[in-house]
C-alpha cells in the first residue's frame, strides 16, 4: 500500500528533530553521518532531497556549554548564530565524503506568505537542485522576531513542501509514529484526515531540547494533506530509514489523503496564515462549497480581525467551522461596511467599488 500512495513521489523533503541530531545535548557527528549516508543513498535512486533541520540552537549551546532553558530570546538568537556555523560545518564535512555539496536557505514568514519572495525562493531551490547541490533548510533564527517568525521545523517544513513543489514530507524524529493510544505497541500506519480527535490525542512535547511536538507534527500533516500531498513520521534513529521508507517498507505513519493536488498558486494560498476571519451564511456557504462561485458580500454575516486587502482569511460557517481560505478583495474594515450588502450598494457604502466579490473565485480554496 505505502510503495503504491509514494510511486509518484520524486521530489521529498525531509525535517530532521533535534533530538535525532543530538547526543547529550550536542551534535553527534556519528547520527549527521548515518543522515548523509542515507540522503545519499536515496539520491542516487534519483530522488530529489531537500532538507530542514533543527539543532542549532542546541548546537551553540554545546559549544559554549551554555543551558538554552534559562536563556532569554536574544540570547538564544545568539547560540542559533554560532550552532548554524557548526552543524553547517558538520553537513559540509559528511556530505562532501558522498560526493554531495550542500547550500543553505535561511527562510520567514515573509518568504513564504509574501506571493514574489516565495517565487524568488522557489526559483533559488530549484537552481540549488539542478546544480546538484542539497539544499538544507532552517528557520533565521538569528535575527527573526515573533511578527515574521513561522515558529517551529515542523511547519516550516510544510512550508518547504509548498515552495519547492514537494510531493512527500518525511518527519524524522524520536517516536516511531503517531499513536492513538499510548498503551498501544505499534503508531498507526495509515491516517486520511485530521479530525479534532487526532489532534486531541497528539499531545504535546516532553523533550527537553525540541520545541516541536506531535501537536505540531499534526498541524504540519494537516497542511499537507490539504494541498493533496503526503507526509510520514518516522523514527529517526531507524538505520537508512529514508531508503526503507521509499523502498515501500512499513515504518511510521502515512499520511495521505483524497484531496486532489493544488496548483501552485492555490498550494501557497493553503499555507498562507489566515490574518482574519470572514463568516457567511448558509446561502454564501452552498455558492462556494457546491456551486463554486465567489463570495459576495450579501452572504456575510460577520467580520473578525483586522487585515488588509488582499490578505488570506478563513471563511467560515454560522457555527464557526472553516470551510475555505480566500484572499479578500477588501480590508477588514471595508468589509465591515459592505457586509449583508448587494454589490450595487458597495460604491454607495465605501465611495468606491474594487471588485462586486468579497472574494473571488479564482482566490478561494474550499475545504
């Protein structure tokens, strides 16, 4: 089954956890040596790998035996400066021994909502990927601040997939997969979708030195399977688990859905924070989800959060349930004022008149 669902896969990005890179709280050269030859080993069955890794914080902190736990946030960004260089330095060294030379990409927020900056990093990737050359990923944590900041590997991993057209994200970390019942010896192999259930029982992290947990990891795979691509979690101390994994073995969990795969476009809309939230009534809510029209703004009923025009917004039902994302036509406070209104009444309202939708189809993804 799982050789089946990764037949069509030929371009993977692969997280690895800081715990999978570390030992006793610094870099183990032997674990980044076992990730080269593995990554190695699956290029050379013609799979593209790019890769996003934690550690560098931890890293620094090792180097100048320091404890991150009691350090405040510009002094971290100070350890992640002096942990890039070295686990850097470590990836240069164990991958220049299998022939592969590596770049790296130091990605925000902004590179990726922002629809130009996120073209400009697709097109460095994939140069980065013709040259033959891995590309490995981290977030800038050096100088990014909480308003730019995607916070976790585990969603800029997600992230990663969109921007570079991925069609498998491989999350290796210390579990072997997602469990529904702790007492229960073996992770599920295969989820669909992720009900509130999954992510009820996804818990959250107990380790020391990672920030991401398996709540993380979920909304990461919820991302994923959104845009109709597919995800596993896998433990990362698995000797050659990439290769096993893509060699059809049953290890961690799949995640894989029904949902077609988007066009890039609409891909990147799905990744997009949602800055404010749009709720319409039954009648917008049958428009958009069975007869694919646009949002007009008579099928509004409330406006929450301010945003600018042309700012991604969920859309959602009188009960509070998202049912599609959409880049909105109007501010939030232009809305707030158009809202129940028929588009004749739009020009009337405002002095002016962009477009007669609230959001246009072409702009709108449906859940």
């Amino acid at each position: 089954m799982k050789a089946k669902v990764l037949s069509d896969v030929n371009r993977i990005v692969i997280k690895i956890g800081t715990t999978s890179l570390t030992d006793n709280g610094v870099i183990s050269e032997n674990k980044i040596k076992l990730l080269a030859d593995d990554i190695a080993s699956v290029r050379e069955k013609g799979y593209e790998v790019i890769l996003v890794s934690s550690g560098a914080v931890t890293a620094g902190a090792g180097d100048l035996n320091l404890k991150k736990e009691f350090l405040n946030i510009p002094q971290k960004q100070a350890l992640a400066a002096v942990g890039q260089t070295i686990l850097m330095n470590e990836y240069r060294k164990h991958f220049a021994k299998k022939g592969i030379k590596v770049g790296q990409i130091l990605l925000t927020e902004d590179d990726v909502k922002n629809r130009k900056r996120f073209l400009n990093a697709r097109n460095t990737f994939n140069t980065l990927l013709q040259m033959g050359i891995l590309p490995i990923v981290n977030e800038n944590d050096s100088v990014v601040v909480n308003e730019i900041k995607i916070g976790d590997n585990d969603t800029l991993s997600a992230h990663v997939v969109s921007v570079t057209d991925s069609q498998l994200l491989i999350l290796l970390t210390d579990k072997d997969g997602f469990y529904w019942d702790l007492s229960d010896p073996k992770p599920i192999e295969t989820i669909n979708c992720i009900t509130n259930e999954v992510i009820k029982r996804a818990g959250g992290s107990n380790s020391s030195h990672g920030i991401g947990g398996m709540v993380t990891k979920i909304r990461a795979a919820d991302m994923i399977l959104k845009c109709g691509e597919k995800m596993i979690i896998a433990r990362g101390s698995e000797r050659n688990v990439i290769g096993r994994i893509m060699a059809g073995e049953k290890l961690g969990t799949l995640f894989a859905g029904e949902n077609k795969k988007m066009p890039s476009r609409k891909k990147w809309l799905a990744m997009s924070k949602a800055k404010g939230i749009i709720i319409i009534d039954d009648g917008a809510c049958l428009a958009l989800t069975k007869g694919k029209k646009s949002l007009l703004p008579s099928g509004i009923v409330k406006i929450e959060g301010s945003f600018d025009m042309a700012s991604p917004v969920d859309i959602c039902d009188t009960k509070g349930n998202i049912i599609a994302k959409g880049l909105s036509n109007y501010s939030g406070g232009e809305l707030e004022l158009i809202k129940g209104k028929s588009t004749k009444e739009i020009e009337k309202m405002t002095g002016y008149k962009y477009m007669d939708e609230a959001v246009h189809r072409d702009n709108i993804i449906v859940f």
